[in-house]
C-alpha cells in the first residue's frame, strides 16, 4: 500500500453469499477478496443494484474512507447524465470506493480513477486513451465508465463515493451499446478480474496523495484525447461547437468557439471524438 495512505481496522462483510457451486467457479470468493484486498475493509455482494447507492449508504453510516463495495453482478449500475449501466453476471468489474477528500477537490477524484485505471489496463497490455471528462476508451469505444457522487449533510460534506465500472467479457452483440461499448475480451484473451481490481486499486492510492497537488491535474490533461479536437458538446440548454482548448484545475473543458469566445463546460455529451488504439 502506498505510504501516506493507512486504512484502518480490517471489517469483511460478506452479503448475499452464492451457493457453494457457484462459489467454486466465481474469481469473487471471500477468500479470494481478502487476500487481494487485506486490510482494506469491503462488502461484497454476489449481485447488487448498485455499487454506488451500497457506499453512499455505508459512507452514511460511517463507513471509513478507503473501504470498498463490489459485486460479481451490478443489475441498475448508473453512469453521467442519468445513463444507464449495461452489465452480464461475471462479466465486468464493478465497484465504488468510499473516500473524503478536501471539498475543494472533489473533482480530482474522477482524474484518480480515469489515470488509476489506464495504468492498470497497460500493466496488462491493454492501452486505452482517456476522453473528457472520464471516459476510458479502446479502439474508440468506451471500456470503462466513471461516476463519483458526493454525500451532505446540510453544508456538511460526508465524503464521496468513486464507482469505476470496467467491461471485462461483456457480449453487447445485438445491443444499442454495440457501437460505443467495447470488452476487454475483445483484446485480451484472459483477466483475472482480482488480479486487476488489486492493481486499480494501488494506482488510485498512488495518485491519491497527490490530490492537493498540480501534478495530478497535469498528468490528466496530458493524457486527454479531447484536447485540441474539433468536438461537439451537447447540453440540457445548449450545444456548442468549437475546438477543445484545455481545461482548468477543476477539470471543466474550455472550447474556442469560431467566434473566438472561450466556453467553460462543467457536464455534457461529446461527440466527434474517437481515438486508436
């Protein structure tokens, strides 16, 4: 575990255990859990509706920051902008972290995970590229999905859960996702799904540390596909079109628009960008 990062005493709970079976044939064992994730504390679930609802509650409750909720099978996962989470019973990697970061940067918590997560995927031969604001792609689709979510209390914040959803062997043939959405399967013939949540997981207390620091803003951006494209935003109220010229701190995209005005974009859909491998 990375040094300045300390989880506190060890809490296993395991919910909805599998039949003995089907034990024996899941990678998602509470042995196998703890060996990978010892003495980080977590609750898995053999199939849950949501990840992130499981950890707001758990953060409510006074779950410790670092703990970690994760099923074999996500069934009402959720993603930006209301979007729904497509998923198959061991087929994905599916799991939210329980964090309490300074309110000042609860936005670098999505750069955290997006970074983590390339790092992990080259460790095992896979390269992605990285869209904005938190999109992981391979070969121009989507592979991975990212969605934090913040927890009050009146003008208090609890903390914040990081959900990080990783298509592994997901089959979206016939799907409406088919164009967009891509498996790992596609390009690897094997993963070992607690080999590589254990390597998410260290890369996101590596970057962790860093959070107070420029260092990890910079790192983001210059991994980001989007900047310098000719993209289309689409919002609630309004699309624009412009290039992608950076993005601040906070990780908003700034796009020059042909009028030579600067927009600062916070949340929307883009479209027009795609990316190799």
């Amino acid at each position: 575990m990375v040094e300045g990062v300390q989880w506190n005493a060890l809490l296993i709970c395991h919910l909805q255990p599998p039949a003995q079976h089907e034990e024996e044939r899941m990678e998602f064992t509470i042995s196998t859990l703890q060996n990978a994730l010892a003495p980080r504390p977590f609750r898995y679930y053999a199939q849950l509706g949501s990840t992130n609802d499981a950890a707001l509650t758990w953060l409510r409750e006074g779950g410790i920051p670092g703990s970690l909720v994760i099923t074999d099978h996500q069934t009402h996962g959720r993603g930006r902008l209301s979007r729904s989470w497509f998923s198959q019973p061991s087929s994905a990697l599916t799991f939210s972290l329980l964090l309490h970061p300074p309110t000042r940067q609860l936005s670098k918590i999505t750069m955290i995970a997006a970074l983590a997560v390339g790092d992990a995927l080259l460790e095992i031969g896979v390269m992605t590229a990285l869209k904005w604001p938190n999109d992981v792609l391979l070969k121009g689709r989507k592979v991975c999905g990212i969605l934090s979510e913040t927890a009050w209390e009146g003008s208090h914040c609890l903390g914040a859960v990081l959900g990080i959803g990783l298509n592994i062997s997901t089959n979206f043939s016939g799907h409406p996702l088919a164009q967009t959405a891509i498996s790992l399967s596609e390009v690897i013939d094997t993963v070992d799904r607690v080999d590589l949540l254990r390597r998410i997981l260290a890369r996101i207390d590596q970057y962790y540390v860093q959070i107070d620091s420029d260092t990890l803003h910079l790192t983001w951006r210059d991994r980001l596909l989007t900047i310098g494209q000719q993209i289309k935003v689409v919002q609630p109220n309004e699309t624009l079109i412009g290039v992608a010229e950076d993005v601040d701190a906070n990780g908003a995209l700034l796009i020059r628009r042909a009028d030579g005005t600067l927009s600062k974009v916070i949340a929307g859909n883009i479209m027009g960008v795609s990316a190799e491998p």
